[in-house]
C-alpha cells in the first residue's frame, strides 16, 4: 500500500504525535529541504524513529518488528 502525504499528516496528527503547528513547520521545512515529511519529523525530534514506525504500522495493520 502506497501512504498519501495526506495519509501521513492524517495518521500523525489523529495519534497527537505532533500538533498541527509541528506539522505545518515541519512540512514547511520538507518543502524547502526536499526532505520526506517523516525524516524531518524524525530529525527535529518531534517524533522518534520507533513511534513512528509503530503508529504506521497500526495504521497499516502490519506488524512491526524490533530488531
């Protein structure tokens, strides 16, 4: 399955990972550094690699594995 940038600010902020504000600085940065959403949410510390990927996998119905 393909996410949608729409799907990505949708799961983000319906989990309160990161408020709207977060999320629009953060697209705003993606936009201007070419950088996908996620490693900019990622890299400003708003959301950790692992939450993330937990959230994802939720809304994916996936399980995600810890190494």
């Amino acid at each position: 399955m393909h996410l949608t940038k729409s799907d990505i600010q949708k799961l983000i902020t319906d989990s309160g990972l990161a408020t709207k504000e977060e999320l629009s600085t953060a697209e705003n940065e993606s936009l201007r550094s070419r950088q996908p959403l996620t490693e900019v949410l990622i890299g400003r510390g708003i959301v950790s690699e692992q939450i993330l990927a937990d959230a994802l996998g939720d809304f994916l119905t996936v399980p995600v594995v810890k190494l």
